[in-house]
C-alpha cells in the first residue's frame, strides 16, 4: 500500500486555471483569483438578497441586518461617533475574511476537480489588507492630527526621563502592528489547512494499512477531523472579528489621540 | 544524524510551542471566568477584549504548529 509522503502545502498552491506556466505572462486567471471572484459574488448575493428595507424585516433581511449591525456595533463601540466613517472598509475587511474563510473550509472537494482555495491562506492577500488597514490609520492621524500625531508615541502622564525609553518602545510596537494584523488571519487559516489535511491523510493512509491498528487510528482521527473541521470554522469567524476589531481599534487611535 | 531524522526532531520540539500556547489560552479564558464570576455585570461588555487576547494566544500556538509542519515537510 503506498503510503506516500503527506504533502500539505500543495493545497495552497497558486496555478493558473488554463495552462501550466506562470511565466509567458504575468496576468493569469489563477485558483486565487477565482475563488476571490467567488467570494465577491457570495458577499454581494448574500447582501443584495437582504436589501429590501421592508419595516418588518424577512428571515434573509435580518441576516443582512445582524452582519451589518454586528460591524456597526465593532466600529462604534471602538471608535465612537466617528466610527460610521470609517464602517465601509472594517465591513468590507471582515466581510471579506469571513467568506473566504468559510467558503475555503466547505467540502467542495468532493467534487472532483473542485478544489476550494481559500484566499486568505496567502499572506500576500491579508497582508494588503492589513497594508490598507495601516495606511488608513497612518492617513486620518495626520491629516487630523498633523503632526501632534506623533504624541501616540507618548503615553499620557509618561514622566520625562521615561520618554526616552517609552517612545522608541511604543514606535515599535506600532510598526508591528501591520504585520501582526496580517499575520493573523493568514496563519490561522495556514495552520488550521494544513492540520486538515495531514488528519485527512492520516484517515486514508490508516485505511490503506488495515487491521485493527490501522482502522483504529483511522476513526480516531477522522472524528478529530470532525471536530477540528468544526473549529476551524470558528476560527475563521473569530480572526475575522478580531481583524475588524484590531483595525477599528487601530482606527481609534489614529481618531482620538489617547 | 541524517536530515530525515533531525526534521522529526526538531519538528516534535517545535510542537512543544503550541503546548505553551495552550497555557496561555487557558490563562486568558481562565482569568475571564475569573473576573465574570466576580462581576457578571461587567462581563458582557469585555468579550472583545476577552477575543483579541485569545486571538493573541492563539495565534503563537498556530505559527508553532505552521513551523513544525514547515520543518516536518519541507524537501
């Protein structure tokens, strides 16, 4: 029985749909971009589905409505009354994770040749986004601000001889923060893929040994699959949330210098 | 020692992190309980912040995990 190397990163690999060489030209209908095209399509039938403004809102409407007062309610509970403006990229960032992440953790492959690629398993993707999310905060505190917005740096009531030390330490930290906004969502789907599809290898290859041995840690692992599928969703529906919370908080203190 | 062996080794050490990890998630949801135990009132308000720490904990656990298979597999 070949029981074969697990190769778990296949999975994130980006091909061009038609063809097999990425070099003749840089612009390729890849997997990525399909499912990102899939992903839009989902979030705008889902809204448009939803956006009848009845008084007595349907089942599908107050869906609609849930997801957009749950983001509503991250913006203005962080940010404030100012925080509407700001409403239209957190939505669209949380939105946007969220239906990746789920509709790149639905069982498609059961399908032969449908493969799900989930979008935000690519730190590229949510590192543009956490980009964005930085350039937005970097935007609004100087535009804002001018330059009084570099007193972020100073926590209120720091001591003067302790500015020396502080400052360097709090620039750090905010210099991190795009790279640690976006490595969040990217590795928690990485790392929850990955564990799917070495337990999914486990189940297959336990088959394939046989016995009492290799069916026991057959089913064993494929109830832990089970679980870990089910973890996996929340995952994806946590990191979105905090995405959209970290973004809004960052937001905040771009918007009322702390 | 041959690659093949030092790839398992260092992966089971680098799967030692997501343990860790498991402290500190338990610590966050632990330390929650704790103070909603204390005052629900004031429980509800605090679950965000309760996500962004877990989010935080858990995100080590996962870059442990992501190393490890990274060690486990690469060629």
């Amino acid at each position: 029985m070949a029981a074969g190397k697990i190769d778990p990163m296949h999975q994130f690999m980006i091909a061009p749909l038609s063809g097999d060489q990425l070099a003749t030209t840089p612009f390729q209908f890849t997997n990525s971009a399909l499912w990102m095209l899939i992903v839009f399509g989902v979030i705008v039938a889902f809204m448009w589905g939803g956006l009848k403004r009845q008084l007595v809102p349907g089942r599908w409407q107050a869906a609609v409505e849930l997801l957009t007062g749950f983001v509503d309610n991250i913006t203005r509970d962080s940010i404030g009354p100012e925080g509407r403006r700001f409403l239209p990229w957190v939505f669209t960032a949380f939105t946007f994770i969220l239906a990746s992440n789920w509709l790149g953790a639905m069982p498609f492959g059961i399908v032969p040749a449908a493969h799900p690629f989930t979008v935000t398993s690519q730190f590229t993707v949510t590192g543009a986004m956490s980009v964005i999310s930085f350039a937005i905060v970097l935007g609004v505190g100087l535009w804002k601000h001018k330059l009084r917005f570099f007193s972020l740096f100073v926590p209120h009531g720091t001591p003067l001889a302790l500015t020396f030390f502080v400052a360097p330490i709090e620039f750090v930290s905010f210099m991190v923060r795009p790279f640690s906004l976006g490595l969040r969502p990217f590795i928690a789907m990485f790392a929850g893929h990955i564990l799917l599809d070495v337990f999914g290898n486990f189940v297959v290859q336990g088959m394939n040994a046989g016995g009492p041995m290799g069916y026991g840690v057959s089913l064993l692992t494929f109830v832990f699959a089970i679980f870990i599928g089910a973890l996996e969703l929340m995952v994806g529906a946590i990191q979105a949330f905090v995405f959209a919370l970290l973004t809004s908080l960052y937001i905040n203190d771009a918007v009322n210098l702390h | 020692m041959d690659l093949a062996s030092a790839q398992v080794l260092g992966a089971g050490l680098a799967a030692i992190g997501v343990g860790a990890a498991g402290v500190g998630v338990g610590n966050v949801f632990g330390s929650f309980l704790q103070g909603a135990l204390r005052n629900p009132a004031a429980a509800a308000g605090q679950t965000g912040t309760l996500y962004i720490g877990f989010a935080c904990a858990e995100l080590l656990g996962l870059m442990a995990f992501a190393v490890a298979m990274i060690i486990l597999y690469a060629r």
